[in-house]
C-alpha cells in the first residue's frame, strides 16, 4: 500500500551551546534547504508546525512559498495555523498566494490551537472573545469563512452592490483551483476527528490524543481514523478524506544516530491536559528492520494516507538529509515507495 511520507518541524532555535540553529533566521533559511534535501531523498512532505510566543516557527507563508519555489514536487504545509490567531480572509489570501507559488502543493493544516506559553496571546494580537464566545465555536466560524473564500465565494460588496441592496460580489483573490481539498482539521479528540469527517476536511490526528481511555496509542488513534472516514463518507463529501499521522521515528544507521537517538526508545506518555487525560505516542529508534517492524505493527500508521515525522531540526541540514534517506528506505522497505 502506498503512502505519502514527509517531516513535521517545530523549527526550534536557541543560542546555547551546542545548539546548530542558533536564531530564527538560522532556523528559516535551515527549512528552505530542509526542503530542498526531502524533495531530493525522495520525500512527499515538508510540512511546519505553528506556535507563537515561543523559540519556533510563527509566521508560515513566507517560509512555505519560499520552500515551495525552491521544490518542485514535495508538498508544502502546516500542523496546524490555530485560528485563534487568524483573520480567515487575510489567512485565505495567504494561502492561494502560496500555493499558486507552489503550483497547487499547498497542504494546510489548520484547527483552534494548543495550549501555549502566552495566558493572553490573542488579545496582544486583536482577538477578544465577547461575552458568551468560546474560541472552539469562534475558530470553526473563522474556519468555514475561510474555506468559503478559497472556494471563490464573494465576500464583501461592491460599491454598486452595496447602493443597489444586493449581496456580496466581490470574491478574495487571489484564488487558487483545488486548494479547498487541501485544507486538513488538527484533531486531538475522537469527537474532533469525527467532525472532521462531517464538515469534509482531511483529518490531521494529532500528536496526543485527549480523553484517554488505557489503550495503546496507536489503537485509539486507528479508531478516530476509521470513524472519521466512516462520517466523511455518510455527509456524501466527494473530495478529501485524507488521514495523516505523526509519529518519532529514527532509524540507527551509524554511530552518531546512535548517540543522538540510541537511548530514545520509549513509551508512551500520559499526563493530563485541557482538564482530561491525554496520551501521546511512542517512540520508535532502533536499528531499521526494528522500525520497519514497529511501524508495521502500528494501526493507525497502516490505516494513514500520510505518515509526518516528527523532525529534529536543531540537528542541522546535513544530518536531517541523512535521516531523510533512513526514512526513505524504511518507507520502501515497508512497500510505501
């Protein structure tokens, strides 16, 4: 079966020792050639996490189209834009610039966010919930506006328009054909993926899954995968229906995989978040028939169109582009390729 493959990058940069990304310029011009070097192993993805206030990647267009003009194939896209943030129609106008940059790769993962450093962040950026608002309800409004946009929906009247009473005529633009399909939900729950499904996105599951209830990771995670294509198939949606998963995953080639990532096998974690219990995947590192069969052994991985791994970019280009070839040939090994 095959499946499309790519990383997901944090983007983290900080001026300590050791550190190879040492400011947010390292960190942006290092994702251009991450890009480059995905593309060239063979690699379906390059993909950014958002996160504001912090050591790591906040403002994606600029960083996506330049990624994009420097590739010709590998898909360009988010995990995930949080809403909270967002103007949809100026978010909208961003995305058609950039995939039209891209020549129609533009992948965009967007949902109502994560928990984060900043207790205000949204209102220093302008956002205030009024009185009975909640940012669950006001990010899936922002998200439908948005989604009208890039389909080409007018959205603001005209000054002949507005004298004569009528609606809106006047769509964004720019506009990009076929970015509406592209468009991937950041889903955390069970009940997120399944809404997902209902309102016709791709569903991009995330790194944690809230509501634990004892399983393995990876079998919860398979289940919102299946009952979210099972409710994307019963709202009669006709194109999407993509699931894409993450997952660490370091094959051990040589000794200096070895002493980055030797010891980094593990469990899965649990702990408590947004007031329910929450439980975040493994870690697979070992030798590459060890991955292949970890990864084989994964439900939700096997039930995915689009696997994400999670990248450790402060490690630089030249060793990233090495990881990408272990990936690569894990991917065929696994009869992805």
């Amino acid at each position: 079966m095959t499946k499309k493959i790519g990383f997901l990058s944090f983007g983290h940069h900080r001026d300590v020792p050791g550190s190879r990304v040492r400011s947010a310029g390292d960190a942006l011009r290092d994702h251009i050639e991450l890009a480059v070097a995905a593309e060239a192993a063979g690699m379906d993805g390059a993909w950014l996490r958002v996160h504001h206030f912090d050591h790591s990647l906040s403002a994606p267009f600029p960083l996506l189209a330049a990624m994009a003009a420097r590739t010709s194939t590998i898909d360009v896209g988010t995990g995930v834009v949080d809403l909270r943030y967002e103007n949809p129609l100026y978010l909208a106008e961003e995305a058609a610039a950039t995939d039209l940059i891209g020549d129609g790769r533009l992948q965009l993962g967007i949902s109502r966010g994560s928990p984060e450093p900043a207790a205000d962040g949204q209102a220093a950026f302008g956002y205030r919930l009024a009185d009975g608002q909640d940012w669950a309800t006001v990010t899936h409004d922002r998200a439908e506006l948005f989604r009208r946009a890039i389909a080409g929906e007018p959205v603001a009247h005209s000054h002949r328009a507005l004298a004569a009473g009528r609606g809106p005529d006047l769509p964004i633009g720019p506009l990009s054909p076929g970015l509406s399909s592209r468009i991937w939900w950041g889903s955390g729950s069970h009940a997120t993926g399944v809404r997902a499904g209902e309102q016709g996105y791709n569903l991009l599951s995330s790194t944690l899954l809230l509501a634990d209830d004892g399983r393995p990771f990876h079998l919860q995670q398979a289940d919102q995968v299946r009952d979210y294509r099972t409710a994307f198939a019963a709202a009669g949606h006709t194109s999407g229906g993509q699931a894409a998963v993450t997952r660490s995953v370091f094959p051990l080639t040589t000794a200096e995989d070895r002493s980055y990532f030797g010891l980094e096998r593990g469990g899965e974690g649990v702990g408590f978040l947004d007031g329910t219990t929450a439980r975040s995947g493994p870690t697979f590192a070992g030798p590459p028939e060890q991955v292949v069969a970890d990864l084989r052994g994964d439900e939700a991985v096997q039930e995915a169109d689009y696997v994400l791994f999670a990248l450790p970019s402060m490690l630089g280009v030249d060793y990233n582009a090495h990881l990408f070839e272990n990936l690569v040939a894990v991917a065929r090994e696994l009869g992805w390729k």
